[in-house]
C-alpha cells in the first residue's frame, strides 16, 4: 500500500486477497469482549442448542472486519468514505473465511477521484458477504 | 408482526469513551497488527490525534454505549435474538475516531418490512454519531433479521 494506491488505481485490480485461519471459539470470545456483543449464540452452545442451533455461530462483523483489514491493507483508512456489506450466510466456528475485492468503478465527482471497490468474504463452501467500499483519492 | 409504531423511534444510544485497551482487544480479535491502531506515536506521526479505530469498530462504540442499545429495542419490539441475525451494515465516514474521544450517538427505526409471507422481519435502523467537538464522526445503518 503506497499513497498513490487511489490514484493509480484501475476498473478491475484485484486488491490482495486476505485469507484466515480457521475461526476458532477463542476468536469468538475475544470478538464479544472487544465489539461489546454479547449475544450468547456466538460463545455458549448452550444457549445455540436451546435455541435449536446446532452450535454457536461467528458474528456476522466477524467478517466484516476482516474484510475492513484487507481494506486498510491495500489503501490508507483515511481515505475511506463508506462500508457497507450484505450478510448472505451464517459462517461457523472452524469455516476459513477468504477476502477478495476488486475496484469496479472510478469516478471523478466535483473534483474528487472516487474508488469503488466491491469486497466479498466467502468460506470454503459459501459466500457469506457482500458488500462495497468507497474510497476518495486525496 | 412488529408494530408499525415503532418506525421513527428515535433513541439516545449513549456515550463512550475511545480507549486504547479496548481497540487493542478488537484488533487482536480481528487480526489487525497495524500500529496505527496500537501505537500512540505511530498514530500521531500519521496525524491522528491517538491510536486510531479501525473501519468497523464503531458498531463496537454502538454497542458499548450501552444505553437504548440495540439488544434491548429489538427485546422491546418482541424479537427472540436466539432467532434474529444481521442482515445488513453499513458505515460513512466522516472523521476519524481515535483513543480519547468521546462519542455520543443517536439511533432511529428508519424502517420495518416483512419478507417470505411474514416468517422474516426486517428492522433497518440509522445511527449519527458525534464526538467530543460536535462533529459528526459516523453514521451506521443497520438491518437486523428476526425469525418468527
């Protein structure tokens, strides 16, 4: 990631795809301390199974983190103006979770260079988010 | 169904303190080793005022607000949260959010729809966030998915 990313940017570059580890139920207790939900079906399987889950499930901004970093990696945060994503499946404790993006639209809007990036997270068998970033080349 | 009353509910979500511990433990929940997001100096030699928040951690700020918080409406509206999941997020970016600052938010039920005859319900909300200036930092959106 250079400070010219934005500006040499072009409609189809492929930004470095990010791909993890296997979630584990470790990640998924630290994930509720530091983003302040709680909500039980991410950590107790006893609450999943009351709940007739077969098991705890990751949080769904999980992933939407992940992909913020695969964001964060290729261009400068500061220059990021919006985030938004589709949760299209439930992703579970061991699924490895793949980011991709790609830059799909430039745009010069009052004197603005405006990058648009579709991002999707998948894990190996499904896509789990889809979403878009917009970033303003400074 | 949930009550149409609700659109338009408008509620004071609370404030938060920006805190460096509790960045520092959502990035190594996530992953993120970048030192603007850990280290003082490195954030400030990149112009920030302290460590920065990464991009999606003000759903983090949201939920740690705690008042009004979105848990407890969904409660209120009758959602089961053992049935309900995350639909949709969304965030613009206006300034950035570092350790120190104080964020202030408001939430409002921007919409209530049903999908696949009724068995699905879906709560779209919009969250402005301001800091410790009165500036606007953030806005989330937000559409959760309840399960009959």
């Amino acid at each position: 990631m250079t400070a010219s990313t934005l500006q040499t940017a072009r409609v189809g570059d492929a930004l470095p795809q990010l791909a993890l580890d296997p979630i584990s139920r470790l990640t998924l207790a630290l994930y509720c301390g530091g983003s302040g939900d709680h909500n039980p079906v991410h950590v107790d399987s006893d609450y999943a199974r009351a709940h007739d889950l077969p098991d705890i499930f990751a949080h769904g901004m999980l992933s939407m983190g992940y992909l913020g970093r695969m964001l964060t990696d290729w261009a400068p945060q500061s220059a990021l103006r919006s985030f938004h994503v589709r949760f299209t499946a439930v992703t579970h404790v061991d699924d490895r979770v793949t980011c991709t993006g790609e830059v799909v639209d430039i745009s010069e809007t009052g004197g603005k260079r405006m990058v648009r990036v579709a991002v999707t997270a998948r894990t190996e068998a499904t896509v789990t988010l889809k979403g878009e970033a917009v970033f303003e080349a400074g | 169904m949930i009550d149409r009353r609700w659109i338009g509910h408008r509620m004071a979500v609370g404030s938060v303190l920006v805190e460096r511990g509790q960045i520092a433990l959502f990035c190594k929940a996530i992953g993120e080793t970048a030192p603007l997001h850990h280290d003082p100096d490195a954030a400030r030699a990149a112009g920030f005022r302290d460590v920065l928040a990464p991009p999606t951690f003000g759903m983090a700020l949201e939920m740690l607000a705690g008042k009004g918080d979105l848990y407890g409406v969904l409660a209120e509206m009758g959602v089961d949260l053992g049935r309900g999941v995350h639909g949709e997020q969304g965030f613009t970016y206006h300034a950035a959010i570092c350790a120190g600052d104080i964020i202030s938010f408001e939430r409002e039920v921007t919409d209530l729809a049903e999908k696949k005859g009724g068995e699905l319900e879906l709560i779209t909300t919009a969250t402005r966030g301001t800091n410790q200036e009165g500036e606007l930092v953030i806005e989330l959106h937000n559409v959760a998915v309840a399960r009959r």
